[in-house]
C-alpha cells in the first residue's frame, strides 16, 4: 500500500474514532457531503486541504504521519499458495467472498447450501491463512486492504476467466441494474495513461461505497459485479485485412 493510501486511511480511522461523519467534516470546512465523499473516494487532497481537515479535527501532520504508521499492515493479495487452498474447495471459496461483502453467516447460510458448522469450519480456515479473523459470535474481521486485489492471472482469476467470463456476458444488459459500454478510441500515450488512472479511480470509489453501505441492513444490499477493462485490441477478422 502507498504512503498516500496509508495517510488517508489513517485519516478516516481517526474521523471514526472522533465520530466525524462526512457530512460533519464537510459542514467545518465548507464544502459538500458529496464533495468530501469524492474526495476520500479518489484519495486526492491539496496539502492546502488536508491542513484544513487536520485543524477542522484537531491533529496535526505529526500525528497523522504517526497513526498511519501505527495503522496494522493490511493484504493486498494472498499468496499463489493460498489462493490455490481456497479455488480447490467451492465452499471455502463462497464464504470466502461473502466475507470480503460483509455478508454475515448467517445470511451465507440461509443463502447456500452450506451448514453453519460447513461455515464456521470455512471461516477459521480463513482465519488460519491470514485472510480475517474470527470474533466471538462468528463475526469477522477483515485482514485484507480496501485495495485487495486476487493474483492476475493466479489460480483465482484463472478460474473466474474459465468459468465465469462467459456466463457474465451472456446477457442483453438490458436491466435497471445492468449497464454495457463498448468504446473503441485511438489515443495519444498520455491520454491513455489518463484514461486508465481515471478507471482505477473508479474501481477504488466504489469499493469505499461497498464499505459505506455494509452499514446497511443486508436486505437493502444486492451482489452487483463490475468489469474494467482496457487494451490494445483489434478484432481478429480486422486484423485478417491488415497489410
């Protein structure tokens, strides 16, 4: 995780520590709830407005820089290993996403063929790899970072691109909750660098949406599941009358 992600983490925890929801720091400091939203959901401050948040909450740079260095060392991916454990058993795998949703058990349970004991059995496995921690009452604790990511190209995205990329597309995309956009452009090297730091910034800002809405009771919550993808690409039928 970067220095910056780091900053700004440690800066939301101590929001949550001083009860400083966004529509309050938005209120001391003049700006919009929305606008402060955007702003922990692109992580992009001025040095300008992080002072002016650190006053409107009392800390200083000091102990910012401090509490980001005390924060725990989150995951960002597993290891091959690891990934491999949890792909070879379907169960493992399906508690192992409902975990990274905030899924409670009980709502795994009632949604799937899989037993409470089958659960728990999963969810402390889990524990031993280092992917949560259980608490009392079956809760978890998530051990992996907000920008967790499965290995490209490793025994969990291999397996998704087999199984899952055909099923996901075969669709009209035609629902209330279904969007398709194909867009083919030709671009300088800059605007494609810009264009591809602009979807990373997308995929970082709903993930902090995901986390801000696992406040919500599980029934005002539906699975929803978005691709981002960009390459040079040219289908093979074009490429059959290239000269």
């Amino acid at each position: 995780m970067s220095n910056t992600s780091l900053m700004i983490d440690a800066l939301k925890r101590q929001l949550k520590a001083r009860s400083i929801t966004y529509a309050e720091l938005a209120r001391r400091i003049g700006l919009s709830e929305p606008s402060v939203k955007r702003m922990f959901a692109l992580r992009h401050f001025t040095l300008e407005r992080l002072e002016q948040v650190l006053d409107a909450i009392g800390m200083d740079f000091a102990e910012l820089a401090q509490a980001a260095t005390d924060a725990p060392q989150l995951i960002a991916q597993l290891t091959y290993a690891q990934e491999k454990e949890i792909i070879e058993d379907t169960k493992l795998l399906v508690v192992a996403v409902a975990a990274l949703n905030l899924i409670p058990l009980e709502q795994i349970v009632a949604a799937y063929r899989i037993t409470e004991a089958e659960a728990v059995k999963c969810l402390l496995r889990l524990d031993r790899i280092g992917f949560l921690t259980l608490l009392p009452n079956n809760r978890v604790k998530l051990l992996v970072a907000r920008t967790f990511s499965w290995i490209p190209n490793g025994p969990i995205q291999t397996w998704f691109r087999q199984e899952a990329y055909g099923d996901y597309l075969d669709t009209r995309f035609a629902g209330s909750h279904e969007v398709m956009r194909l867009v083919s452009v030709m671009l300088s090297p800059r605007s494609t660098k810009a264009l591809l730091e602009r979807l990373r910034q997308v995929a970082d800002e709903f993930s902090q949406q995901h986390q801000d809405d696992a406040r919500l009771p599980y029934e005002q919550r539906h699975s929803i599941t978005f691709l981002l993808a960009a390459r040079p690409w040219m289908p093979t039928t074009f490429k059959a009358l290239m000269r």
